[in-house]
C-alpha cells in the first residue's frame, strides 16, 4: 500500500486482503436470502471482504481514491475539505460483494457494500464520496446505508451523478451501498405511517430566544427521531399531545418541548454552514431527480423523511428556508407535515408535470416542483418556497436526541440557570418578583414562588432578566384568558386558589422577520392564593400587671388600651393620679397584644401615646414623665406673627422611629398663642409652618410662614415663630 502525504490527495491502493465471507442475517433463520419481520428490512449474504488501506486525515483536509482497473471500486473518491475534521482522523476503506439480499424486486444493490471507517464522528464540514456505478436509463440509482443490526436503511442525499458515477453528501460514515429501481415503481404511492396529529408535535413554529426567526427544522427533525426511534422502535405513546402542559387550548406553556426544540433548532442554525455546501452543489440535480430521491427513500425506508424548502434565488433572503417532513407520496404530491399548521392533514408539495402535449415520459422528466407557501413562522409573512432539497435523515444532521430526550422525560434540563455557561446556549436567567405593600404602605418585592399567599386581590409581578428586554404576558387557568404586555402586569385574582401563567418574552431580531421581535423564553405556572383579610383572634393568657406613677407635678388621668397591631382595645378604665402616686392594675390579654397608656392633664388637649411595652415579664413600672431617659421630650412654640398659623412637626421616614404615632403631632396657634408639642426624642424633626387665614397674596409655598430643618429633640426644646414667608424661622 503506497500513501502519498500530499494536502491534494492520498491515493489507497488495493492490497487484496481476504477477510472471509461474512453473512449478516438480522432478522432471520437460516442461510442468506431468508426473511425479515419488516418489508423495510433486508439481510444480505456477503462474500468476502477486501481491504484497500487506511490513511490518516488531518485538519488541512485530504482527496482519498482509489485508482486499480481491476478493483470494482476503481475511481471511488472521497473528497475531505479543509475545516472537516479538528484532529487527525484516520479513514479506513473496505468493501464486500452482495451475493444475495431478502428484499424484493425494489431492491437490486448495484455495488458492493461499502464501508468507510473513521470513528463514526460527524465532519464539522460536508464530505462528498464520488461511487463508481454505471447509470442506465429508465432507473433511479440511490446510494444508503445499511444497518447491518437492524437491516434498515437510510437514504444518503447525492448532489450529482453522470454515466460512471454518482456523488453523494456526509457528514459520518457505515456501511452503504448503491440500489437501482426502475423508475416505475417509484410512481406508486407510499406511506411511512407517520400522520399529522398524531406523530407531529401540538403547538406551532414560534420564534424563540434561541432562534426569535422560527424553530420548523429542530420540531421537524426531532418529530422525525421520536417517530423512528421512540414510537416505531420502542412502541412509546405518539407525541401529539404526550408533552402538552396541561392545557389543550395554549401551546406556549408546552415549555420543556418548546425549549427542546429550540435547543435542536440551535444546533440546526450551527450546523446549517456545512449544510449550504450541499444546497450550492444540489442546484445541479434536476426536480425529477430530486422527486425521485423523495419517492425510492420512502419506498426503502418506510420512514419519513426531512426536506428543506427555500425562496427563490433572486428572493433577498435566498438562505432563509424553512423545513417540513415528508412523510406520504399520493399520485404526484408528496404530504408533509408543517410545523406552522400542527392540525392541518392536507399540506402538500405538488409536482407537476411539464408542458401538455408531451408524452409522459416527457412531461415527468420536464416537470417541476409547484410553489409550496408557507411561512417561516406565523408571524411572518406568506412566501412562495420553489426550491426543494431532499435531506433525508440522519446522513447531514448530527440526530443522536437520546440523552436530551431523557433530560425531557425526566425534567432534569436546567433550560434556565443563572450564571451556568457549561451548557453553551441555552434560555437566559431570569426572576419573577411580586410587588406588594406593607403596613406601611412601602412596596416591597419579593420572589414569586409556587403557592404564594396575599390578601390583596389585584398584585403586581415584574420580571427581572440578566440580558435584553423583557417582558410578561399572563394566563389566568380559569377563564383561558391570555392579557398584559408589559415589564410589570396586574394580576388579578380570584378568593382561593389561582393557578396563574406567565410567558416570559425577550426583544431580539429576527433575520427572517428583519426587524426586532419579541420572542419565547419561557413559560411557567404559578399557584398564587388569595385569602380573606382578617386578623386571628386573640388568645387568652395568664395575667399580668402594669404599675403607672405619675413624676410630673399635676395631676392626671390614666387610660390603659391593648393594642394588637391594628387596633385599640380600650380595657374601661380611668385612673386619677395625683402627683407623685402610682397604681398597679392587673391585665390579662394574649402575648402578641401590646400594652399602650394615653396620659391627659387636666387640660384635654394634652394627650399623648406612650410607647408600647410587651408582656414578656410580670410586670412594668412606668414612670410617665421622668425627667432622665425621658419617654418623651416637650416642645414649646410661640407665635408671634399676626396670622393665625398650623404647625406641623416631621421626621425623615428612613429614620428608625419615625413612623411611630408619638413621632409626629401638629395644631393651630392663633396669634400670640404659645401651645406645646410631646414628641418622641432622639429624632431630627422639620417644623414647618404656614399660614392659615388672613395672610395676604398668599400662593403655593408662600403660603409657609417659615421651616427648620435641622433641630433634634433630646427631652424638651422650644421655638420662637416671629415673622417671614418662606424662609428659616425667627427664634
């Protein structure tokens, strides 16, 4: 065996080496030519094997051919372009004469069995391997593989082919060979089995994150590998419907078959650069022979199979196709099932015969395609797809699903993890947050999480997304409705249980659609509960005692309330306190309550609430007016202007205390009336104050009399309002 190393070719020369006859009988008893429990699998009995050689490929590409008169694969050539493989790759070419098959006269193996071995990984570029074969008229020459486990087959795509040869497109290697029919029997009608409805999936071709232009080849082609693998194979439920979230009438919660195909589509969109090559050489083939290919692979195989459709040449987008699979021949129309139309069981592509007048013959071997229209996803517009190209199955595409399969079944795919750059692309990370007041009437947010539980029947939820725009749509389960648009929705609910939707969108552009859309990113439920808003009823508890002396040098009355966090109890009883005196008075309420005592004078007008005190311990002594650590600091204003004015005192709300009932207190001072304020110490307040009669040419902010910002309470103070409009006080 000579090998020369050169970048142009490498030339593999038969070294005759006898192997043994092989007979492989997958499906049968006995010798070759027995049966087989499929009339889409054969066995073959195989004489010996010849080895031609083996040579090493490495990324600058190779020409492997073999070139021996005498060898029945004389000028087989296999042209590896630069790029295809990253590693060196060693090929390793043999081949097996076919003495005798189990199939029927549809079947007639032309070569021998061909096998080319180098690993069986996918080529990151197209591979062409030119067959020697003598072309006749009045036959369809098809090159496929042949699974020597199972005795299937599987069509291979060929680009060209003349009278010694025919050329076909791969991306991995088996064993293959190369079948004639006469062309007749590829006139009949054939059905793979496959129906729409059935063995399609149930929701449409919409734009997703990963592809926002329509997902049709990763739905088509993953339809295609459940039929053949899953339904056929493993005799697993049809997969219309089988992955439907629940609810029949909305396709866009389907969310884990939509991500799947979305991930297929994605690896379609990586893989499509090496595919074109085949597009651009494929332009030679006639619309006959391409009929053909569609009509002998479902004839042989019994399966479905996957065509690309595209534009016109002269269309601006030309490289915007859009995939459908082929799965019936009747009369000259081939059926297809349509990712764009899940339920329709009559779109076809139509081949029509050539120009009237001529005989059959003449017409089919003019004929063409009819213009199939479609779309590339629903929310594009209608186009007229003239060129059809045959794919086949697994020949270009990189199909092993199994492992993403089973993640499905099981769940077990993190489609959306935040900071996870080990699964390449994938969804994009993003959170659902409820917005919501708190007692004090601040919104606050937190994470929506399934079961969440309010008591405000309208809620409102964002969507937070580490990259582009987002925004949210929401169902509500129970009336089917599908409303909002927007980065933050209303949700309005129902008292009790809400099983409440949310599709999450992402802005990006679309090359088909060529502008930006909103696209698919993800689907969830949420069970979100409304509850009535009413407050748990107190329990009873051991009693406790307060003890209250009066340190301030009048006397005073003494109410004592119970607070619990809403509202006042007031327990009936008013107590006198003379200067000096003290009372204990017993109390029995719940823990969680609070005890707050109101003092008032003998002057009405002076009341204010003490702070609260829990009813952990026994008993408290509370001294209402102590000098020291006071409880509350007083506060004297004067006014000396002429107007009639309101005072009012304010502190900063981020401050801890404010927002306490004694940190803020206001009252009208006629003029020359001194009034005092009890406020709670250690806070900076903000007196203002303003006009309240009288005051001429009085608008807006002139209204103020004067304000201070800077003044803190420690246990008394007092201020001085002499004259101004608008400006600091006077004191």
């Amino acid at each position: 065996m000579t090998l020369n190393n050169t970048r142009i070719c490498t030339r593999i020369w038969m070294i005759g080496l006898l192997i043994g006859t092989l007979f492989i009988l997958p499906s049968c008893d006995g010798g070759g030519g027995g049966g087989s429990d499929s009339p889409n699998q054969v066995s073959l009995e195989l004489g010996e094997t010849t080895l031609h050689g083996s040579a090493l490929v490495d990324a600058t590409g190779s020409l492997l051919f073999i070139d021996n008169p005498d060898d029945p694969l004389n000028g087989l050539e296999i042209d590896i372009p630069e790029g295809a493989y990253q590693e060196e790759t060693n090929f390793t070419v043999s081949h097996t004469p076919i003495i005798s098959h189990s199939g029927d006269v549809s079947l007639d193996p032309v070569t021998p069995l061909i096998k080319i071995e180098n690993g069986g990984e996918y080529s990151d570029e197209i591979i062409t391997v030119k067959i020697p074969v003598t072309i006749e008229d009045g036959y369809h020459y098809m090159a496929f593989y042949y699974n020597e486990a199972t005795g299937k087959l599987e069509g291979i795509p060929e680009i060209e082919h003349d009278e010694t040869s025919l050329t076909i497109a791969t991306r991995h290697f088996s064993m293959l060979f190369i079948n004639r029919i006469f062309w007749t029997y590829l006139l009949e009608n054939t059905d793979s089995g496959f129906q729409v409805t059935k063995d399609n999936w149930q929701f449409t071709n919409l734009g997703t994150y990963l592809s926002p232009g329509g997902i049709c080849s990763g739905m088509s082609v993953a339809s295609l590998y459940y039929y053949t693998e899953k339904k056929k194979n493993l005799g697993q439920p049809q997969l219309f419907g089988r992955y439907n979230n629940g609810t029949s009438s909305l396709e866009i919660d389907d969310d884990q078959a939509i991500k799947l195909c979305s991930t297929i589509q994605d690896w379609w969109d990586f893989q499509y650069e090496a595919i074109k090559y085949y597009f651009v050489k494929n332009d030679k083939m006639t619309p006959l022979w391409t009929y053909f290919m569609f009509a002998h692979s479902l004839l042989k195989t019994g399966e479905p199979q996957y065509v690309a459709i595209y534009p016109p040449k002269d269309d601006s987008k030309q490289d915007s196709g859009h995939a459908l699979v082929v799965y019936k021949k009747s009369g000259n129309d081939f059926y297809v099932a349509d990712p764009n139309y899940p339920k329709d069981k009559n779109t076809k592509i139509e081949f029509e015969l050539g120009a009237d007048g001529q005989s059959f013959e003449e017409g089919l071997a003019n004929g063409k395609f009819k213009p199939y229209a479609s779309l590339w996803n629903p929310k594009s517009k209608k186009v007229d797809f003239e060129r059809v190209y045959y794919i086949g199955k697994d020949a270009l595409i990189d199909a092993d699903f199994n492992d993403l399969w089973n993640n499905l079944n099981n769940k077990t795919v993190p489609w959306n993890k935040k900071d996870d750059d080990t699964l390449g692309r994938n969804f994009p990370w993003y959170e659902l947050k409820i917005i919501e007041k708190d007692a004090t009437g601040t919104e606050k947010e937190s994470a929506l999480t399934d079961g969440y539980k309010t008591t405000n029947s309208v809620i409102k939820v964002k969507v937070e997304m580490d990259q582009y725009d987002p925004m949210i749509n929401v169902f509500y389960e129970h009336t089917g409705a599908l409303d909002n648009h927007s980065e933050i929705v209303e949700v309005n609910l129902k008292s009790g249980d809400n099983n409440v939707g949310f599709q999450i969108e992402a802005e990006l552009f679309s090359g088909v659609d060529e502008k930006k859309v909103w696209a698919w990113t993800d689907f969830k439920y949420f069970n979100i509960k409304l509850e009535e808003d009413t407050p748990d009823p107190p329990a009873p508890l051991e009693e406790s005692s307060i003890i209250v002396k009066n340190t301030y040098d009048e006397k005073v009355l003494v109410n004592i309330y119970i607070w619990n966090g809403e509202w006042f109890k007031d327990l009936d009883k008013t107590i006198t306190l003379e200067p000096g005196e003290k009372t204990t008075q017993p109390i029995s309420e719940a823990t969680e309550y609070k005890i707050v005592v109101r003092a008032s004078g003998l002057n009405p007008q002076e009341w204010r609430w003490q702070p609260t005190l829990d009813l952990s311990d026994a008993e408290y002594t509370y001294d209402f007016f102590a000098t020291q650590d006071c409880d509350f600091a007083k506060f004297t204003v004067t006014n000396q202007t002429q107007y009639r004015i309101h005072c009012s005192f304010d502190c900063d709300s981020e401050e801890e205390g404010c927002g306490d009932r004694e940190s803020t207190s206001s009252f009208y001072l006629d003029a020359n009336e001194t009034d005092d304020a009890y406020l709670k110490p250690g806070i900076f307040y903000t007196l203002s104050a303003h006009a309240s009669t009288g005051m001429p040419n009085c608008k807006g902010d002139e209204c103020y009399v004067c304000w201070d910002e800077t003044f803190k309470l420690n246990c008394q103070g007092n201020k001085t309002i002499l004259s101004g409009s608008g400006t600091p006080c006077d004191f």
